[in-house]
C-alpha cells in the first residue's frame, strides 16, 4: 500500500512507501500510477479537492456529514468553476452517541 501527500515544498519521510509529491494533480496521479496503484484516495481541503475536480480526476466522492459547528465555512472545493454532477449511490445513518 503507497500513501502519497500533496505538498508544496519536498519533503521525505523515513517511513516506507509513504511519498510527498508536489506538482500538478495529473502529477500527482502519474507518480500513484508509477507505483502500481489503480485507485487512490484523496484527502484534502477546498484547494486540494478544486484542483482534482478541475483536472476530471475525481469520480466519487464519500462525503461525511457531522452534526457539529467548526467555526469558520470550509469550503469542499474552494475557487471551483467547474460543474459537475455525481450519482447518490448510497445514505447511510451512523448510531447516536450518548
């Protein structure tokens, strides 16, 4: 299992198969591709997701909806201009915690 990070500056890791790949997401999604991998998880903030959903990179999303307040609005894709629609496929309702 590879785990490869978004970063603006070069880093490493002493840690196996753990990667920080900056550049483009294509980049990103070429240097996955190198290691063998066919899918990827990508977890990111609203620049982050905006920049694989302007490239056509991300075909389905896991969205989790939590019943809290976190100050600030944090955008899913910050700056997008992009439309594009996606499939509900499945809701599911998580127990209540005391």
């Amino acid at each position: 299992m590879y785990f490869s990070f978004l970063s603006d500056s070069e880093k490493s890791s002493e840690e196996k198969n753990v990667y920080f790949v900056s550049g483009s997401p294509r980049d990103v999604v070429k240097f996955i591709q190198s290691k063998g991998q066919k899918k990827a998880l990508l977890i990111g903030g609203g620049t982050t997701n905006a920049g694989f959903l302007e490239a056509g990179l991300i075909d389905e999303i896991i969205l989790s909806v939590h019943p809290m307040t976190l100050g600030q609005e944090i955008p899913l894709f910050k700056g997008n201009e992009v439309e594009q629609g996606f499939d509900l496929v499945d809701v599911r309702t998580c127990p209540e915690s005391s």
